[in-house]
C-alpha cells in the first residue's frame, strides 16, 4: 500500500514513471514472498545533477499475515532459507532465484522504457553471459561520485569515461563485424542459389524485382534471411496475450476458494438472523460477531488477491509449461534487441523526404545509408517494395504513405557532394582550432 506522509506526495509519485517501475517491482517482491516491502524514493539533492533519483527497497525476513488483530509475522520467507533446506522443497537456489528477480526487473523496466517510447533496453544477464567483451568501470567511492555530480573532475571519472569511449569503440567495431557477416552470408547465397530457386525465394517472401529508376545494370534485390522485426513484434504481441489470458485464468481459480468462504459465511449468518427464537439469543449473536468479522477478514483478502498482478506468475507458467512459446519470445526479444542495436545512433527515415547517399547494409533488421555528409539514416524493410543492394549509390525517395521509391544516384556527382561535406568539416575543425 502506497502511504507517504501526505496526500500531495502520493499524488507526484504516482505521476512519476521511475517511481511507479520501483513501487511495481515492490509489489513483486511483497506478492512472490508474501512479505512486508518498504520503498524509500530518494530525489536528487540540491547540490547534485537530475539523474541521481534512486530508490531504496527493504523486505522483511519473515512472511507476513493479515488477520483480525492485525498484521502478524511469521515463519522466515523461502529467499532467506539455506539451499539444502530449499532443496527439500522443491525450491530453486538462491542464485538461481535472484537471477530470476534480475529478470523480472528487466521485464518491468523494458516495458515502462517501450510504453515512453524509449529505444534503449536493459539486460538481467552479465557481458560475459551474453558473450560481450567490454572493459569494466572501476569503482569510484563515493566521495568521487559526489564531486562528479557536482561537477567536479575527477581521475577516476576521467578514466571511467575514457573506458565507456573505448567501450563504444568496441561496440561499433562489433556491430560492423555482424554486418559484414550478414553481407558475406548473403553475397555466398547470391552465387551458389539457381536462379529457379532464387525466384521461388523471392515469391516466397513477397520480394518483387523491380528495375531501378531511371535503368541501371540488371542486379537482383537481395533475399532477407531470417526472423525480421515484424515476425519478432507479431510474436510478442501474441505472447503478450497468452500472458494476460493465462494470468486472467489464474487469478479466477486464486479468487474461488475465497469466493466460497464468503458465500458460506453469509448463509451461516442469514440463518442465525432469521432464527427468532429467544432461546440461545446471546450466543447466536456472539456467533453472528464472529462471523461478521471473519467475513470482513475474508473479503480484504478476496479485494487483496484481486488487486494483484499475476503476470509474473503466468510467464513462469508458460516457460515450464508452454517451453515452445516461451522460446520464440526469447528469440523474438532477441531480434528486436539486435534491431535496436542495429538502429543505434541512425536517423529514422521519414514520410515526405528524401535521403541520397550509399547502402551500406541491408539485413533482415533493415536497411542502412549514409550520406554524403556522414550520417546514417535507417530504412524500415516494409517500407520497400524492391530492396537495393549493398554498395548501391541511390535517393530514396518517401511518398506521404511512407513508401519509399529508388532513384540511381549519379557517382561522379555523389563524389563531389562527399567531397564537398568532407571540405566543409575540415573548414569547421579548422575554425574551431583558430578559436
């Protein structure tokens, strides 16, 4: 239950994103363990940045229980039990158990960061896990920290950000060798595949071969291999609704038993009510107390359970019992997390312009082009009604329905514009030195 001193402060937490994701992931821990959870939501301090919001959240060791005196405690919470005694009931290791936490945390602040309209994504697993090599952060004390945030310079934040540099140097590097891999891949199949087999590929993927305007030599648009962007949301959106209807399921079965108590409780009372005689009035009444208080006792639990979010529960249930499902989920997060990977830093191409330069990549993720004056701009495949290839010199061209038109680029004038843009940033480094 959200209860902070004052009715204004529940207001503006409520509002705020960061808050709501940490008071979510409380609501978790409080309904996996069935224990007491404490979130102490800490905003910047005067002296320091905007980014420095951060919450604090405290469980108790013990599970808890509602009943007609009040809160109770009770027996220690499974998590605070030793792995030989998990063991024997069928429990999971406690580091097992916490990396399950680490994913449930991904799950909600991935979805809170889509719902903003957010790219970027959080991952549970270490660098290690997910087969990255980078170079970790040293640990700056926080003594360090508060003079970074205060503005102040430091050896250990300078190298930590050189580090981070060096890290995003990497990362590009990576990203260029998966391209190029995927353009290898692809350029092996071009001369290896029929060209019976090629036409039946492309009518397979919907992929028509149109010649470029105005004619150029005659090449074949590539075949994209693999599950795209579009399959990976379709799986998702799909999985997301099992989720809800498996969830919806499961609290209808949890609320049942409660439902009955309730039934019960009230014909119990009713035929008390209705006995008139005047012999037993005294403990008829005292019977009819007891009932009315266990029946409150039993509706906040009913209200209780009905509150509750039994998404977690549903995806832990279909991973053990629908493995199928859950696996293509995984993939398809998979796709979508390489895809924003793929989109990191470009421009997003856009209805009622046009952009020319060179293709520089056209995988299953989409299609990328830099410009002449260096930037990369993202192309959605669907946008395309015939792919161009890797190395072409083109203006693409959007119409107002966001379909997107080829357009054979002079060389010779694309040279001079690359040429150009290059002089002209010389020029601007040039200016800035002289300053």
């Amino acid at each position: 239950e959200l209860v902070p001193e004052d009715k204004k402060k529940r207001k503006d937490i409520k509002k705020n994103e960061g808050a709501r994701v940490a008071l979510r992931f409380a609501k978790t821990l409080a309904e996996r363990y069935n224990v007491g959870v404490d979130v102490a939501i800490h905003s910047p301090d005067k002296e320091g940045d905007n980014r420095n919001w951060h919450a604090h959240i405290m469980t108790t060791t013990r599970e808890i229980s509602r009943t007609a005196a009040g809160i109770e405690l009770g027996d220690k919470t499974s998590i605070e039990l030793s792995n030989a005694k998990r063991k024997e009931l069928g429990l999971r290791t406690t580091s097992i158990e916490i990396k399950g936490l680490r994913k449930e945390w991904e799950t909600i602040v991935n979805t809170q960061l889509e719902k903003q309209g957010i790219e970027e994504r959080i991952d549970h697993r270490s660098f290690k896990e997910r087969g990255i090599e980078r170079q970790p952060t040293i640990k700056m004390g926080w003594q360090a920290s508060a003079m970074e945030r205060r503005g102040v310079v430091t050896d250990k934040g300078n190298l930590n950000r050189q580090i981070k540099a060096d890290n995003e140097q990497l990362k590009g590097l990576e990203l260029e060798i998966v391209l190029l891999k995927d353009q290898q891949k692809q350029q092996a199949q071009e001369r290896t595949q029929k060209p019976v087999e090629r036409q039946k590929d492309l009518e397979a993927t919907n992929t028509s071969v149109v010649p470029l305007k105005p004619p150029r030599e005659a090449t074949s648009a590539p075949t994209v291999k693999g599950q795209t962007v579009k399959e990976a949301l379709d799986i998702c959106q799909g999985f997301d609704e099992m989720v809800a209807l498996t969830a919806e399921k499961m609290k209808a079965v949890t609320l049942e038993p409660y439902k009955a108590d309730m039934t019960r409780l009230v014909a119990e009372h009713k035929a008390l009510q209705e006995n008139t005689s005047w012999l037993g009035k005294g403990k008829r009444e005292k019977q009819m107390n007891e009932l009315a208080v266990e029946y409150k006792g039993v509706k906040r639990e009913y209200l209780s359970v009905k509150e509750r979010d039994f998404t977690m529960k549903a995806k832990e249930y279909i991973e053990h019992k629908a493995p199928d499902a859950h696996a293509k989920h995984e993939k398809a997060r998979e796709t979508l997390n390489y895809h924003a990977s793929f989109r990191y830093g470009a421009t997003q191409a856009q209805a009622g312009r046009q952009y020319t330069g060179e293709i520089i990549a056209v995988t299953r993720f989409g299609v990328m082009q830099k410009t002449p004056t260096g930037r990369n701009v993202y192309h959605d495949l669907d946008n395309f009604e015939a792919l161009p290839n890797v190395s072409d010199k083109v203006t693409v061209i959007y119409d107002k329905n966001n379909k997107a038109e080829l357009v054979t680029v002079d060389r010779e004038e694309l040279t001079r514009q690359t040429q150009q843009a290059e002089l002209e940033r010389q020029q601007s480094k040039d200016i800035e030195l002289d300053r």
